[in-house]
C-alpha cells in the first residue's frame, strides 16, 4: 500500500519516507520488531539457534565437550551471539535510516539515478504526521533493540565472570 504526500510532490513514490515506512515494516525481519515482546524475543533465539548449529561444530574443535563442557557452552554461546549482534545491527541501522528519513523537514531523494539528487520540502502538516510516527511507533522499537543489545552486553559479562570462575 503507498501513499501519495500531495499531489504536488516531486518525490518519486518508492522514495517517500512514508511508503519506505510501509514497506520496511512488511518485511520479514523488521516486522518481527513491531510485534510483542515475545514475538520478537523468539525470533531472536531462532536465529540465534540457527547460528548456534553453525558455532558449536567449530567450538567443539577448540573445546570438547566431554572435558570442558561450560567452556564449549559459553564459547559456542558466543559464537552463536554473533549472528543476533549482526541482525540486531541490520535492525537498528534500518529503523534509525527511516527514523531520520520521517523526522526531517527535508526530503533527499533521486529523480532517475545517483548524479541527480534533489530536495524537497515537506509542508507543515506532513512533518507533523511523520514526527508522530517517529515517536509513537519507531522510537519504541528503536528502544527495544538498544534494550536488547544492553541484555546481551549483560549475558557477556555473566559469560566472562562464568568463564573464568569454572
């Protein structure tokens, strides 16, 4: 679904922060961001699953997992973390792009190619409409990825003390 800003708008349509909005948040991953707590909770441990398959094979050849079963664990953990840390990045950097796109008063956008960028000013009543939606729908998920990378900052460190406590 797109939404046309007025029909004296320069922007081509896939360019404007309003349509950039409906399309980010119909994707697959970025979607998952806008459900509840649980809902994006569990995709996360998906794919952290999906890496822990791929990590735990190389964290076996470092650590066994008969002998040194808490360090193949919390290394495998790790591993695994990587491939959240990289999603969550893809998430917030998505989120934080559209985030400024909706809360400027100015719009940057290309008419046929990347040598032509152009700029147009969004009148009053459109600025106030996408400042709403920056606060009322994008800041919140904007919060809980930064939630979210403070709780696996706090899992390392629980990790690290674990890892040399063992």
């Amino acid at each position: 679904m797109t939404y046309s800003l007025l029909s004296n708008c320069p922007v081509p349509s896939d360019q404007q922060p309003m349509n950039e909005y409906q399309e980010l948040k119909a994707t697959w991953l970025f979607s998952d961001c806008t459900r509840d707590w649980s809902a994006y909770l569990q995709k996360m441990a998906w794919i952290g699953g999906f890496c822990w398959l791929i990590a735990a094979p190389v964290t076996a050849a470092s650590f066994s997992p008969y002998k040194q079963l808490a360090h193949f664990i919390l290394c495998s953990l790790a591993g695994a973390s990587i491939g959240v840390i990289l999603a969550l990045l893809h998430l917030y950097l998505g989120w934080s792009y559209l985030r400024d796109r909706l809360f400027n008063s100015v719009i940057l956008y290309e008419e046929s190619g990347w040598y032509d960028g152009q700029a147009w000013n969004k009148p009053q009543e459109l600025i106030t409409r996408d400042r709403l939606i920056v606060s009322y729908e994008i800041k919140p998920i904007i919060q809980r990825l930064q939630i979210t990378f403070v709780g696996l900052a706090l899992l390392f460190l629980i990790g690290t003390v674990i890892w040399y406590s063992v």
